[in-house]
C-alpha cells in the first residue's frame, strides 16, 4: 500500500465518521455536496471516497467535506540539501 493509498483511506474515514455524526446516508450527502459546488456527485462516489477507493475529482472531494463543514489542505515542502542537513546537525565540541 503506498502513501497515496493511505492518505486517502484515511481522508475517506473522516468523511464517513462526520457523515454518520450528521445521521446522513451517501445520498443525502451527494445532494448536499452538490450544493457546495461539486458538479453532479452520485452516492456510489460517496462511497467510494468513504472506501479510500475514489479516483475522480478532488473538486468532488472538496465539495463533499464543505458539506460536512471540513476542508482539504495539503502541504508541500522542500527536501532539504545536504549541507543544509550538516549546518542543523553539526557537533557542538
């Protein structure tokens, strides 16, 4: 299993959890997602986002976490060099 797999695995039992917190079915959620700027979302993408299967748009994804008044954020950051590495772990004599 890659990182990618576990990601969305994981981004897909959150949905799941605040779905079931709202006492919302798949459907009920598409249709409210659909109102939060997705473009036509069917339960079985539910679901699959749920089942960290969903392979589709991340617009969809966005949309069905503001349904659920949560929000996707990512963060990129630089592999440092190693000189950089030696300036942080330099031994103190």
């Amino acid at each position: 299993m890659t990182n990618h797999d576990e990601y969305l695995k994981e981004i897909g039992a959150v949905i799941k959890r605040l779905r079931a917190e709202k006492g919302w079915n798949q459907d009920t959620l598409a249709r409210e997602a659909a109102m939060h700027g997705a473009p036509v979302i069917h339960r079985q993408e539910v679901s699959q986002m749920e089942n960290g299967q969903f392979k589709g748009s991340i617009r969809k994804v966005q949309a069905v976490l503001r349904a659920l008044r949560y929000t996707l954020t990512a963060s990129v950051a630089r592999i440092p060099q190693l000189d950089e590495l030696d300036a942080l772990f330099q031994d103190e004599d």
